[in-house]
C-alpha cells in the first residue's frame, strides 16, 4: 500500500451550540490507493467530521491539509475542486431522470452531450465493474442501483478521495459484496475511499486501515491485519465487550 498521505484532518474540532461537541480536536490522515474505515456507534462524530472533509460543514477550528497543501472547504463545489466526493445515506438524484441525465447534471464548462456522457460512463464501468443500465429512470431502480448513480456523479467529476456514509446499510449480502469489489478496483486505480461505518464485520473484509471515534474523540487508527474485532470495540465504547452470546 502506498503510503503518501493524501488527506490531512489536523485538530479538528466542531460544536453545535455551546453543549454538543461533535468532534473534539480530532487529527487524523488518508492514505492515497487505500480503503480506510471511520469506525465508531452512532453519534460519535464520525460523519459530522467527514461531513466537514465533503463541505457540508465547516470546522471551528483546525485544518484540512490536501497533498501536504492546507485547504478550504466551505461547499460541496470546493470540495469537488480539491478532487474529493461523498456519498451521503440519503440520495441527492432526481426520479424523473435517467442515470445517465442525473451524472450530467451540474457539469460545468462542458456541452450537454449525452451521448458522450454514456460513453465516458461505460469506460468507468468497464474499469470498475459497475453494472448499470444508464437509460433506466431513478424511480424504477433498486438502492443498489441509485448508490451505483451517486457513486458515478463523483466519479464522472474526477474525485480521487471518495467517503461513503454507512453504504452497506440498506443493502443485501449479495450488493454489499458486488460494491466492495467495484471498491477494490477503485482503489486498484489509485483512489482513496473513506466508509462511515459502525460494522465490525465489514471493517475487517474491506479495510486497509480503521480509524475510530468515541464521543467525538479520536481514539486511533490501526492495521486491520494488526487488530481485531474485541480491540475495535474496545476503541470504540472505551472497554472490553462480550462479542459472543452463548445460547442454550
């Protein structure tokens, strides 16, 4: 795994109102070509901090570094701009379009030509082993298939840095396998992918690395072939829990 770091976070902290702090001085770095997993329960911070890396939000204090490079990200567009997408739970297409028409949306000092649209499309999905019928309407299509479209706008927008948030978490076995391996091509290439997750099971099949949280803490990151699943929880809640239940 190459270990250039492409993503700096360095004290970030960011609060709701004077009594909720989300995240709390939290410091941590991306790997470029890697799969990293934000690991933590729900509430933890972890989305509200990637949230601030896709310019959702904008931290109150600390810095973002690109490249080695500090940067600002106030919107989604800058964010774009710095090369870095994110796939959100809830889906931002619209039902009446095509895959194809919500992929072309937005696209700026470019002609609307679709057809070249679906021609740079079926290259990425050659390459990443996406299977997606691009003249399909997004109110006909299955969850798979709307995450497949939301995963292709940051792709078709050049992102080298994607976060998805909890991707797995409407999906059946059989889609969350086909994703992590259009994840493991992707990474192949080159791109650096950050999942939001809560999941043991699936941090331990995709990840390079895990980072976790806690109450808005950052507790760590760590080799997924160095930890394992009781260590994880344990980062995760601050103390040993009882992952197997004995059924009489």
């Amino acid at each position: 795994m190459d270990k250039t770091v492409i993503l700096e976070l360095k004290n970030i902290t960011k609060k709701f109102g004077t009594k909720v702090i989300a995240n709390n001085n939290v410091s941590l770095d991306v790997y470029k070509g890697e799969i990293l997993s934000v690991l933590g329960e729900n509430g933890c911070g972890k989305t509200t901090l990637m949230n601030m890396v896709a310019g959702i939000y904008y931290p109150d204090s600390g810095k973002i570094l690109i490249n080695g490079e500090e940067v600002v990200i106030r919107s989604p567009r800058d964010a774009f701009e710095h090369k870095i997408g994110m796939i959100h739970q809830h889906f931002k297409l619209i039902d009446i379009f095509s895959a194809a028409q919500n992929v072309a949306l937005g696209i700026e000092n470019e002609k609307f030509n679709l057809k070249e649209v679906k021609n740079r499309i079926n290259e990425m999905a050659k390459k990443y082993g996406f299977n997606i019928n691009l003249d399909k309407k997004i109110y006909e299509m299955s969850v798979s298939e709307k995450q497949t479209v939301e995963i292709i706008k940051v792709l078709y927008r050049g992102a080298d840095i994607l976060i998805l948030d909890e991707p797995t978490a409407v999906l059946t076995p059989q889609e969350t396998e086909k994703l992590f391996n259009v994840l493991r091509n992707m990474k192949a290439d080159g791109k650096s992918i950050i999942i939001i997750t809560h999941k043991l099971n699936e941090v331990m099949e995709i990840s390079d690395r895990i980072s976790c949280m806690r109450q808005g803490q950052y507790t760590g990151t760590v080799n997924k072939t160095e930890t394992s699943p009781i260590e994880l929880t344990k980062m995760m809640v601050g103390r040993e829990v009882v992952l197997n239940i004995e059924k009489k």
